[in-house]
C-alpha cells in the first residue's frame, strides 16, 4: 500500500483500503449540502389536524420526512427523536403556545440553531414581532400558499443543512488533524528508538490511541515462520500473550498475514461469518480490525485492534491512517532487524576469536561455553535481588551473554614463551600475564571506536579490564574494590574461578564440586562480591549440573598426533594452578 507524501496524484490517507480508492470524507460531508431534499425531516407543530394534513400533503411531495406534534409539549418530547431540519409552529395552540414552545427550543442546545417557522392567523403586527423576538426565523401568515410555503421552508433547509455539513465537515477535519499529528509525533519517536521492543510498544501506544481501542495487539511469526505470537499487547491477559499460537495462514490475523489484505469487521453478522473459535482469545467485541505491517520487502507482522469504547464502526479515513501507522512501525521493525543481524555478525565473529584464542593455553572447546552459562545463572538469580532488579534488566542479559566470552581476549597477546611455559611463573613473567586484562580492554575499545553504540561491546570492555580485580581491591590491574568493579566484571569474577576449580584438564584433577564450593564461601567479601556468592550458594545445584553436563572430553589414549604429545608434555611438565 503506497504511503500518502502530499503529492498530487498520490492518495490521501482516506483512498487506500482493500487497494480501492475513497472519495475525501470532507467533500462528501459537503457535497450532501447541496441535495436538501434528501431525506428532509420537518417537524410539524399544531392543534389543528386540518392544517397539519395540509402541511405534511405539500412537503411529502417535496421528498420530505414529516413529524407531527398536536401541541407544544408532544413537540418537545419528540424533537430529539426526529432531529429536524426545519420546525413549524403555530402561534395559538393550548397548554403551550407557539411562544413558549420557541422559546423552550431556543433555550435547548440541540434545538438552539433549528430553522423555526411561525404559522399565524393573525394579522397582530406585535404579535409576529414577539414571535421573531422568541426566536423564530420567518412568519407564514394562514391561510398558507403552497409555493411560498415550499420555497421558504426548502430555503431555510437549505441553511440548516449546509450549517450541519459544515460542522461534521470541521468535526472530521479536527479528527484528521488529530490523527495526522499523532503519526507525525510517532514517525519522530521512532527515529529515537534503536530496539524492537520500543518500537513495539510506542506502536501499541499510538494503534489504541488513533482508534479509542481497548484491546490492541501486534503478532510476529516465530523463529520457524510457522505460527504468530503475540509480540506486544494493550488490554490482553498475561494468560492469552504466552498461549496464543495462530498458524500463518489460519484465523484472521495467519489470514491477513499471508494475505496481505486486512480484514474489518463492524457487524455480529459479519463476525459470525468470519470468526474463529480461538480469535476471541485475541479479539473481543466489535468492530475489530486486523491490518498487515508490511515492510517494503515483506509483511513483518500484523496489527490488531479491538474492543473499541462506544462500539463506532471504524471509517474509511481511520483505515488510511492505520495504514500509515503500520507502514511507519513495519519499516522501522525492519530496520532494526537489519541492524541486529549485522550485530549478530560482528559479534559472532568476535566472539569466535575470542575462542580460537582461547585455544592457545586451553585445549579444551567449551570453557568459554561454561563460564558463560555460569554467569547467566548468577545474573538470573541477582535479578530476583531488589538491589539489582533494575540494573539486570533483559538487555543485560543479552549483553552478558555476548561479552562474558571476551574476558580472557587479551591473553592473545601474551608470548607463547609465557603463557605456555611448563612450570611456575616468575615476578617479570606475572607482571607480563597480568597485562592481559589491559590489552583486552584496550582491543575490545579499538572497536568501540568503528561501533560505538555497541552496548555488548561496552559491557566486554568492562569485563575484560576488571574481571581480575578483587572486591576488596587486592585485585589487578587497578586495584578496584566494592562496586567500583562493574557488576558484570563481578559476576565473571566468580564464575571464571569456579571453572578453573573445577576443570579437568590433562596436567591436573578437577576439584569436587564441594570443594570449590568450600574456597568460594571462604573468599566471599575478600575475592568475590558477597551478593554474587549469596547469589551462586542459591544456584550452586545448577552450577553442579552445568559442569557435569558440560564437562570436556578428555582422550587417554597413547598420544598420536603432535597436538596429542604436546597434550602429555604439558600433563608431565606444567603446575596444577593456573595464573
């Protein structure tokens, strides 16, 4: 669906629905003032049947719609259910005069701008000026003639049609204002927001404001790209987001997404053709609407909404401004999606060298692997913490997924002659092991500098320089203690000694789970922050099970290749604890 730019031959928001194009709801407002013998309504008010049949005989051959009332009181009653174009009053009737019934009119906000018709018998030049004075427009003197009678009330008519065009005409125009400057506000905000999830939500935000919907909601297909999940909702239970599952291509929303054409329902007779036993657990109450988002190479989800306050039937110019929305929300969504996969990219390939470094002083494929899934074990369980509550929030978890497996990048640096050497370093070949933290700091910065909004990067930067500093600041390289050492740093800290503890590796015994669980306990408040080791003795089972799950394969077979006897050097030659 092409997006309205203001040009001449491009459509307004209002012509583009089901791909057909809609006239402009104002100029038809309008134009029906021009036609004020279509469905006329008049509003006849005498005591006098005679002159009411009279009446009712020359504005029916005219195409009118007449009323009647035999006095004051029977037109007031009836006056909001036949909301009249025009209103005739005779000046003398009984209970309540013409007078009195004008007056009643004026003085009611519906009534306050009718045309008001007096008919008089009588020829009292004061009386007909206290009828105009009561609020009557003209004065038709009894016996009436038919053609100045016509004339005068299809001219007045006239007037109050063209009057009430007008104001519908200004009603829509505010509506549309209205509309245009929301999505104006929102295409702005979604050049602010870098993440799905806001870009979802301002969605959702701006899909229930634009339509007054209670219940709005914005499906996605799963991984598979088999069924839609609810992405994002306003209204919907906890209960019906994590259990709806709709096939692509089955109910209104896999329809519409296989489609491409939106599917409106305003009426039970159209629901009852259309609905589907599990698309109440989406939509609930007419009308309903479900329009696709599509992005200019494909649809990326579908927008629902539902549940609309007052039950009005969406129009013809709400459907063109959704469509704006979802085209807005669908190429920002997508643009987003780019820039994740071309993340993904880079950090997959980041964090494969930070592995095949790895390689050098472990011969091993999934220390990494563990110390990651440590470290997001103790982030889950920090999380449940109200210290830590907000600053361990999903995006950083996603980041400490991404950076816990840089925290040793540096070693890269390190000569062989060092970080290989069979047998106890000396003051000079620490001071060179522990520059590692530094370098890998320093290289994880150097590309921060290419990508500098890489949040993940960030988080590695901080892991890499401060994984080795100690809680109470006997730590490396800088000394840092208490919270100066960032929380992902301190997380990485413990997790990191855990995995040394308890590895088996060809030159020495892994330690018993109980063991490393005895140095932990004992070097909390020294080595390791407290909260992270209250953190890991509530998890301590599952990090249990992860190293036996995740355990390295070793081989004890006679050594044939040259990886495998530089295996056995090592196991003869390099010292149990690692630096």
């Amino acid at each position: 669906m092409p997006i309205w730019d203001g040009g001449a031959n491009t459509p307004r928001p209002w012509e583009i629905v089901m791909g057909v194009r809609q006239p402009d709801p104002i100029a038809t407002v309008l134009s029906k003032a021009l036609d004020v013998q279509t469905s006329a309504t008049a509003l006849i008010v005498d005591d006098d049947p005679v002159m009411r049949k009279v009446c009712r005989r020359y504005l029916e051959a005219e195409g009118w719609n007449v009323f009647e009332a035999a006095n004051g009181r029977e037109a007031l009653g009836c006056f909001c259910a036949c909301n009249p174009d025009v209103v005739m009053v005779d000046l003398d009737m009984p209970e309540m005069d013409g007078l009195e019934t004008t007056r009643c009119l004026r003085n009611d906000p519906l009534g306050e701008s009718v045309p008001i018709v007096m008919l008089s018998s009588e020829e009292n030049h004061e009386a007909l000026l206290d009828g105009l004075e009561a609020g009557a427009d003209v004065y038709i003197a009894k016996p009436i003639r038919e053609r100045e009678f016509t004339l005068r009330v299809r001219s007045l008519s006239r007037l109050q049609r063209a009057r009430r065009s007008m104001e519908a005409g200004r009603a829509i125009l505010g509506e549309q204002t209205r509309a245009l400057s929301l999505l104006l506000d929102f295409s702005m905000a979604l050049a602010m927001k870098e993440d799905l999830d806001s870009i979802l939500k301002r969605t959702i935000e701006v899909a229930a404001e634009l339509t007054s919907c209670q219940r709005v909601s914005i499906m996605m297909p799963d991984a598979a790209g088999t069924v839609l999940t609810i992405a994002a909702s306003h209204g919907i239970s906890e209960h019906v987001v994590q259990h709806v599952r709709t096939p692509i291509g089955k109910s209104i929303a896999g329809r519409v997404f296989q489609s491409g054409d939106p599917i409106l329902i305003n009426s039970q007779d159209e629901a009852e053709a259309v609905l589907e036993s599990q698309d109440v657990r989406v939509f609930e109450g007419l009308p309903l609407l479900s329009t696709a988002m599509r992005a200019p190479e494909k649809i990326v989800a579908v927008l629902n909404v539902t549940g609309r306050i007052g039950s009005r039937p969406f129009d013809v110019s709400e459907l063109g401004f959704l469509n704006l929305l979802t085209n807005f929300a669908a190429s920002a969504i997508q643009n987003v999606r780019s820039r994740q996969a071309r993340d993904e990219a880079r950090d997959s390939i980041v964090v494969a060298l930070a592995k095949l470094a790895e390689h050098r002083d472990d011969d091993t494929g999934t220390h990494l692997d563990r110390v990651t899934q440590y470290c997001l074990t103790l982030a889950r369980e920090l999380r449940r913490s109200p210290v830590h509550v907000e600053q361990i929030d999903r995006e950083f978890m996603r980041n400490l997924e991404r950076s816990a497996p840089l925290h040793d990048i540096g070693k890269v640096a390190i000569p062989d002659a060092i970080l290989l050497k069979p047998g106890r370093l000396n003051d000079e070949e620490m001071a060179v092991m522990r520059t590692h933290a530094r370098i890998g700091a320093d290289t994880i910065r150097s590309l921060l500098e290419r990508t500098p909004d890489s949040a993940f990067l960030q988080m590695a930067e901080m892991i890499a320089e401060n994984h080795h500093e100690w809680f109470n600041g006997c730590g490396y390289p800088s000394g840092k203690s208490g919270t100066e050492i960032p929380l992902s740093a301190r997380i990485v800290a413990l997790a990191d000694v855990y995995d040394a503890l308890t590895t088996k590796r060809v030159y020495k015994d892994a330690m018993s789970h109980r063991k490393a669980l005895e140095i932990i306990i004992k070097e909390s408040g020294t080595h390791f922050d407290p909260d992270v080791v209250k953190a890991f003795l509530a998890v301590e089972t599952e990090f249990e099970r992860l190293a036996a799950e995740m355990a390295d394969a070793l081989e004890n077979d006679t050594p044939t290749t040259e990886q495998e006897r530089f295996r056995a050097y090592r196991a003869q030659r390099l010292p149990a604890a690692a630096v």
